[in-house]
C-alpha cells in the first residue's frame, strides 16, 4: 500500500469514528501519535485532538511542528484550545503563542479569568440563537447543516 492510500484509508477510519480512532492513537507513544498527526489533513487531526484526553494531546501539540501547531489552531475552538494551552509548558506556550489569533487569544484571557475548576473555565461562550417567528423544522435544518460542517453547537436561545 503506498503512503498515499495509507493516509486516506486512516482518514476514512477518522471519519468514520473519530472517536475510537483517537482511542487508538492514545495506546501509542507521543512522538509517534505526533508523528501520525502531522501527516494527517489538518482537518483529519483536529478531529482526532478533540477526542483525545487533555494532557494526552497537550502532550503531542508540545512534540509537533510550528506548521501543524499554526493549522491546528486555526481549527480548534477557543475552550478546546485554552485547555490544551494550560497543560503545556510556559516554554511551549510562548512557542505557540504566534499562531493564536487576536481574537482567539482575547477568548482565551477571558476564560483564564475564571478561576481554574471552574465552569466558566470549560463552558462555551458560543451560542445559536434564533428568532421567535423561526419554525422548529427550519431551525433543526440549521443546526444539522452546522454540525456537519463539524460547528459546535451547544445552546439555543429564542428572541
């Protein structure tokens, strides 16, 4: 099998079940679940670090490349992100720290402002709100087309 069919037959196994995908990856060393993510779609990976336990991805961010670590990031949801950030090393922080958007990092301050153990630590400050006069069918037809566009959504308030 070439390297090719190699990567896409994994990243139809990640489509399929990110989540025990990532099961697997964690029964693996660090450098070489790294290893296996940075030859991954940016995409492909990002599901995989959004499943896998906290200091277990901390841990392959801190042994990746600046380029993985840039396109990760770009992906990843501020609460995700902030949890991931606070199990690294100061050294590997201020490493990461250019590839965090202004307003990403303004997110993420925020949410290092609530103490440590806390929900406002982990709740997502993201919401999908609807007008009062949107019908139910067309608001589930909204959210199904944002979660297959992998969109967290998770709190729906009415006006």
């Amino acid at each position: 099998m070439s390297s090719d069919s190699y990567k896409r037959f994994i990243e139809k196994i990640i489509d399929h079940d990110a989540i025990s995908a990532s099961n697997v990856i964690e029964d693996i060393e660090i450098i070489e679940a790294a290893d296996l993510l940075e030859r991954l779609s940016p995409d492909s990976a990002v599901r995989i670090l959004r499943n896998l336990q906290i200091s277990f991805a901390a841990s392959i961010i801190e042994s990746t490349s600046d380029e993985f670590v840039s396109n990760a990031f770009s992906r990843l949801e501020p609460q995700l992100l902030t949890s991931f950030l606070m199990h690294v090393s100061k050294e590997s922080r201020e490493r990461m720290r250019p590839y965090i958007s202004e307003a990403v990092e303004k997110q993420i301050q925020e949410l290092l402002e609530y103490p440590e153990g806390s929900v406002g630590r982990v709740v997502s400050t993201d919401f999908l709100s609807f007008d009062k006069r949107v019908s139910a069918k067309d608001a589930i037809r909204k959210i199904r087309s944002l979660s297959k566009k992998n969109a967290c959504v998770l709190c729906i308030c009415s006006r």
